[in-house]
C-alpha cells in the first residue's frame, strides 16, 4: 500500500486504514513512537489526545511511518514498475519498512541501471535485503553504475546475486563495517576495483556449488585494507576477453584476502598482486602463479607474500614452512642491510622441535653474509649464494644469503622439516 500526503490514517497492530481528512482516529503507529491522537488539523497538524499540538506536518509524520512486515515482500524493478532503478527500491526499504525479520527481495527486470546504490547502517527490523536479477544470465540485468555499483556503509547489509556490474568507480565496496554477500554475478569493466572491501566484509556465498565471472578491467578485482576482510572461498572463478588489471589481487594495512580452494579459469593481463602494510593471505600454501596475470605479484614493506613470508618489516616471520628434502624454500629480505634471525626446525607441524633451534646473522644488500650465532653446526650449515635444493652437503640444513635479496633454505636431511623464522630487521 502506498499513501500521500493528502491521506489520513489510522493504523492498529494488525490492519491499515485510510480514512477521510479530519476522520476520528485511533492509535497512529509511527516508527519513533506510538503516539494517541484524534485528528489532524486543518492545518496539517497532529493533535494528540491531550489536546497538545505538534509542530510537524503530516508530511513529516509520514516521513517516519514504518510499514511493518507480516510476511516476505517481493519488490519488483524495471521499466513500467513503481520503481526503475534498484536504489530507488533499495532506499525505499531502508527509509519506510520494518522487516521484522521477514526477507525483502528485490526482483530485478532484465535492463541496464545506471544509479549507485548506497546505504548507511542497518536497515529497521532484521532479516535479509536480497537484490535478484538473472541468475541464469547475468549480464542480462547490467548496473552500469555512474559512480560506485554498490557500496555498503556502517552496519548496512546487502545480498546480491545475478547481475552484472561495471562503473566509474568501485563494482562493490564494503566500508566501515558494512557488508556485501553475493554469487553468480558478472564483473566487468570498473574505473577502480570491482570488489573493495575497507573496514568492511565482501563474501561470495550463498550458492552450491559458488561461482562468478569477471568479464571486464579494473585497478584491481580484490582490493581490501584497512582490517577489511575478502572471502571467496571453494568458488569457481571465469574469467573472460581477458581483461587488463593493474594489479589482480592487493592486500594490505591490515587486509585480509582468503581464497582457500577457489580456482580461476581463463587469462588476464597486468601484474599478478601487490601486498604490504601486514595485508594477509590464505591459504599460505597459494603461489604467485596461482593468480591471474601474465607478470609476477609485488610485495613491499610488511607484505605477506602468496606462500606465507612477510617480508621487509621490522619484524617478519615465517610460520611453519615445509620443506621436503632435497627442496629449498626463499625469504625475501629485500634491502635489509643487516637482521638477526631465530629459527625453529622441526620433523612435523607442530611438533616439539628434534632439530636445531637458535639465532644467526644475515645480509642480502652489497655483500650478502650468514653468520651463526647459537644453532647446532652439526646440524646447519651456513653459506652465501643461491640454493636450489641439492646444492649444500647432503645430511645437512643449509642457510644462505644470496644478492637476490633471498634468505635461501635448503633441506637434505632425508625428510621432511618444518621451518619457523623470525627476523628482526
């Protein structure tokens, strides 16, 4: 039911009735208060039951007027519908409904939108706020945004699923605690990322199995920072006319990107990521190849490359790397001049330690050196140059700092190790 300005109402816990100007009422159910009234004025004014006037117009009351669900509410968008662009449903939700905890979906015609949508906080009542269109073709429904496609603030939550979205700015941003869960979306072209997530939470979920595309460019398709959080975790990822990034994927300031068994299928260009400032990954075990781009990933101060090192900081760590034998594993230590270092070696994951445990000295910039301090030489060697898994004395551990910039491990000790490395640069 829609009402004007024109209309009088009167409104019990379970029925909706407009009556004619000046009719007797009973109670008027507003969103801020319930409020005992007998009729509006001829001015437009509420007289409450006490005979007190309130300065506000019908129109301001009405602003307030929450419906109030009894059941799920489907809303439909698209040429000929009340509403033509999804945030003019979107707002109208967050600005007249009260769930209470009913769903909201909001079904969208096949088109093209071009209005971001955009809210703050969380919308009255509880429940889901669902934006629907094709889920056999997305593209089909395209929010070709003008700024950002959807972007999600303090508390507000969206469930998104079925479209395609391209912008001038951002596809999807989540900020400051606000939230964004969608599948079986289409990402195409963006001026800036397609999924940013900023103090706030992008999930991909909702779907089994879970999947998307990506069909168009951007700065980058993840970006998150500032204790934001990306989960796109067991999805399949299709990827197609091999679109150009700046940066695939870029994790950093505290931003955490977690992948775990999500698979990417087809080509795209520019450098693989970019990490610094304690951005995380998982899993740790994920490569530079295992992202999409056709030139290698970055990691500069405080970075937390794709298998597991940070690398650059005043403190960086390695947590638990396994190495077999005969295999050698790489710690960028970039252009520290000098680092102490504490290693733990171990024969299982979390394992009481049956190898050395102790602290060396190492520089990769100008004249590479090892020099160790308390660990067992019969057990560790220590070397300058690279390794590539064979190279030091067979039956030993050898450490070696190379010009490269790398911190070479290397493991002949017939088995499996498990390292843990913490360096004070």
């Amino acid at each position: 039911m829609s009402f004007s300005t024109a209309d009088t109402l009167w409104i019990s816990s379970d029925k909706r009735t407009r009556l004619a100007r000046d009719a007797g009422l009973g109670t008027l159910y507003l969103y801020v208060d319930d409020i005992e009234v007998s009729q509006w004025t001829s001015s437009g004014q509420l007289v409450t039951a006490t005979g007190g006037s309130e300065a506000r117009t019908l129109a301001d009351w009405m602003a307030d007027l929450r419906i109030k669900l009894t059941e799920d509410l489907t809303i439909a968008v698209g040429a000929g519908e009340t509403f033509t662009e999804i945030n003019d449903a979107v707002q109208y939700v967050w600005s007249t409904i009260d769930t209470n905890n009913y769903d909201v979906t909001i079904s969208v015609a096949a088109g093209t939108y071009t209005t971001p949508v955009y809210c703050e906080g969380p919308h009255v009542g509880g429940g889901r706020v669902n934006i629907v269109g094709d889920l056999e073709t997305p593209s089909n429904v395209h929010l070709d945004s003008t700024g950002t496609g959807i972007q999600m603030y303090y508390g507000a939550t969206v469930y998104v699923r079925g479209i395609k979205v391209s912008a001038v700015s951002r596809g999807f941003y989540a900020a400051w605690g606000g939230s964004i869960i969608f599948h079986t979306c289409d990402f195409g072209d963006c001026g800036s990322y397609q999924l940013r997530a900023s103090a706030g939470y992008i999930w991909c979920a909702g779907a089994d199995p879970l999947a998307y595309t990506i069909s168009g460019g951007a700065s980058a398709h993840y970006s998150v920072h500032v204790n934001g959080v990306i989960y796109v975790v067991d999805a399949t990822v299709t990827i197609t006319d091999t679109p150009a990034f700046t940066r695939f994927a870029e994790f950093y300031s505290g931003g955490s990107l977690e992948l775990t068994a999500t698979t990417f299928s087809g080509s795209a260009t520019g450098p693989r990521f970019l990490t610094h400032g304690f951005g995380s990954l998982n899993p740790v075990t994920m490569l530079d190849a295992d992202f999409p781009g056709n030139s290698a990933g970055s990691i500069s101060r405080g970075g937390m490359s794709p298998d597991g090192r940070m690398v650059g900081s005043s403190f960086v760590t390695l947590n638990n790397q396994a190495i077999a034998d005969d295999g050698v594993a790489t710690f960028d230590l970039g252009a520290i001049t000098s680092a102490i270092a504490l290693i733990e070696i171990t024969t299982g994951s979390g394992a009481k330690n049956t190898v050395p445990v102790g602290s060396f000295r190492a520089r990769t910039a100008g004249s590479a050196f090892t020099e160790n301090v308390n660990v067992d030489a019969t057990q560790v060697n220590f070397s300058t140059g690279a390794l590539t898994g064979t190279t030091g004395t067979d039956g030993k551990f050898t450490i070696s700092a190379h010009t490269d910039g790398m911190l070479y491990l290397e493991n002949r000790r017939g088995s499996t190790l498990f390292v843990s490395l913490r360096v004070l640069a």
